[in-house]
C-alpha cells in the first residue's frame, strides 16, 4: 500500500484537498442562512452533508488507487449501457426540481442522485477502454470510430430532454474533444468529415420541420444573459445581478467570512451555482484570484499526467478529467457572471452536491490511478534497458 501510496502525483492530491477545504468553508458560509430559513434545517446541515460527500468521496479514491485502469475493460459497456437505461428511466420515474427532471430521491434519507453527472465519467471511461482496443486492431471500417460518438449523442439527448442543456453540451463537448484527439489514419478523416457533416444537416433539417419546440419560453429567457441588473425582476437577470452585488461587496479583501449580505436568500443557489461570488464577497478578489490559479495548477497537473501516459487508455482517462472541469469551470464562471446563459453547472469541488462532488474527486483519483502506472511503466521500461 505505502509502495502504491508513493507514487501518486503529491501536487494534484494536495491541490484537491485545498480546493475542496476551501469549497467545504464557503457551503458552510454560503448555506447557514438558507438552512434556516428555507429549508427549516439547523445552520450545518448542508456542511455535514458536504463533508459526508467529500468523506466518501475520498475513500472511494484510495480505492480507485488500487484498481488498476486496464480491469475497467470488463465492466465498460455494462456501465453505458446501465447509465443509459438509468437515464431514459429518470425521464419516467425521476422528481421534478426546478422545473427539471434530473435526480432520483432515495426515499427516507433526503440524498438525491444526478445520473447525468455520472454519465460524463462513464462515457470518458468507455471511449478510453473502446479506442484504446479499436486502434490496436487498426479497422478499416470507419463506422467503427463513430459508434462512441453515436452513444454520446443517445446520452446527450437523453440528458436534453431532462431538460438539462447545461450538463449535455458538458457531454457532447467532452465526447468530441477525445474524439478528435483519436490517433487514426488520415485517409478516414474526409469519411469521418463526410458522415459527421451529413448526420449534423439531417438533425437540424428534423429539429426545423418537425414543429417541435426545442426550448421552451423558461429556457429561450436564459438566452437574453447580458446586462442581468436591467432585468432584475427576471429569474436569471435577478440570480446574476445579485451575484454582481456579491462580487462588488467583495472588493479586494472581502467582507469577512460569513459576513455576506447576499446569502440571505438574494442568492437562491448561494451555496451551488453562486458560491464563486459569495466566496469573493466574504474572502475578496484577492482569493478569488488564488482560487482560479488552484484550478489552473490542477489542470496543469492533470494535463501532464495525460502527456506522460505510456498507453492511450490512460491518455484518454486523463484527458477526460481535464476537459470534465475545464468545461465545467468554464460555463459555471462565465454563466455567474453574465458572459454566456446562466445553466445550473457546479463549479468542481467548490459547490454543494453529492453526484457532482463524488464524480469530480472520483475522476481526480482515477486520474492519480494514472500517474501511478506512468510511473511503474517507466520504472518497468528503465530497468530493460539495464539488463540489455
């Protein structure tokens, strides 16, 4: 175990812990009004069920250190063909939130599970494990390259008419960043070009001819994202303006941790989506700043374990984390503050939630699996050069 334990990457694990401190601080600061007040709760109710999160989060992890990656050959396609079922299931069965039907309640317990963010793990795994054996065999069948990428589009939809656009463009982003990073042989490529280009006309040709409405009037409003103080008696310009207000509050050095104004329920997600502005308001812009150079050392990290993979199993793996939270990073922060619509993504490792937070500190650790088989392929590929 200790052997095992010494050769994760010491800087992502220690990146993590402090990312997830700091988000355990601020759910704890950013929820105490609202456990109250709304949900008639004590003040550390969504804090013990944060740390709960993050408790099992990280066990799980020093497991998924143990496991080694090529073992999740065996149960790939068992778990997107599960999520899948899972998800056209939740469309039946799942409770309806906030106008979306995303979670299924565990009865008598008050957890909730989000599918959709189990989906995008699930599918980075299986497209690891499909291509990593796809390339060795080197097909000439093109469609063989699609079929990932066809079961991406089945699990976007399917997350879509949740209807959650947020975390399907999430997906569909994800799935088509690793597969065009897919080493194949250049002749396919036009093929690939061809058939991906004559599917995109045939969707879009169904979507104007059917008399579908794609979105509904709740979410086409999110579209009019800018100057959100003008619209502040609209739901998204309300939500925004006052994450403005947070961040204004804020200054350089921040009102003091848990002095928020904000939080009494002028936020209503102060603790998911907004926590990044009730952060700057209490702690400043100073450690917001801080804040984005620890996402930025973290992708860096993960980013240099996916170069170092000796196998494009674990390249693939490594490179799913990093565009997991880049994107993720990247619409929860521009949607707080009014660059693109607001969509509900959690900001990773920072807002409250249970599916999201065992997700992201899951993926961490299979990314830390990652590094470990970097380091003992290359132990393994020094010691033959000794002995020849």
């Amino acid at each position: 175990m200790k052997k095992t334990l010494s050769k994760i990457d010491k800087p992502l694990l220690i990146v993590t812990i402090i990312l997830c401190s700091i988000g355990l601080l601020m759910v704890f600061s950013a929820s105490s009004i609202a456990a109250i007040h709304r949900y008639n709760k004590s003040i550390t109710y969504f804090f013990i069920r944060q740390l709960i999160f993050l408790s099992a989060g990280f066990i799980g992890g020093f497991i998924i250190l143990f496991i080694k990656t090529k073992r999740y050959e065996k149960i790939s396609w068992l778990l997107i063909i599960g999520i899948i079922f899972v998800l056209a299931s939740l469309l039946i069965y799942g409770e309806i939130t906030n106008h979306v039907q995303s979670w299924f309640y565990i009865p008598h317990t008050g957890l909730a599970i989000q599918p959709s963010e189990f989906a995008k793990s699930f599918l980075i795994l299986f497209m690891a494990m499909y291509y990593s054996k796809l390339i060795k065999k080197k097909p000439s069948n093109i469609l063989l390259y699609l079929i990932p990428l066809a079961i991406t589009f089945i699990i976007g939809i399917l997350i879509a008419m949740q209807p959650d656009f947020g975390s399907a463009m999430i997906l569909l982003a994800i799935g088509f960043c690793i597969f065009i990073s897919i080493p194949m042989e250049k002749s396919n490529l036009p093929k690939i070009i061809l058939i991906l280009g004559i599917l995109a006309i045939i969707v879009v040709l169904v979507l104007l001819y059917s008399g579908t409405n794609i979105l509904n009037s709740d979410q086409m409003s999110r579209f009019n994202f800018r100057n959100p103080c003008q619209r502040y008696t609209e739901e998204s310009g309300y939500q925004v303006c006052n994450g403005f207000i947070a961040i204004n509050n804020g200054g350089i050095l921040g009102v003091g941790i848990g002095n928020s104004t904000q939080k009494y329920l002028y936020l209503p997600e102060s603790h998911t989506d907004f926590i990044y502005p009730i952060l700057i308001e209490e702690l400043g812009l100073g450690v917001g700043i801080i804040v984005l150079l620890l996402y930025i050392f973290l992708l860096y990290r993960i980013l240099k374990i996916a170069k170092e993979a000796y196998n494009l199993r674990n390249s693939i793996i490594a490179y799913g984390t990093f565009w997991l939270l880049v994107f993720h990073i990247i619409i929860n922060l521009c949607g707080v503050l009014a660059l693109i619509p607001l969509t509900g993504v959690p900001l990773p490792l920072m807002s409250y939630g249970g599916s999201s937070t065992l997700n992201f500190i899951g993926m961490i650790f299979l990314t830390e699996r990652v590094a470990i088989e970097n380091k003992d392929t290359k132990f393994n590929l020094e010691m033959k050069k000794l002995t020849n």
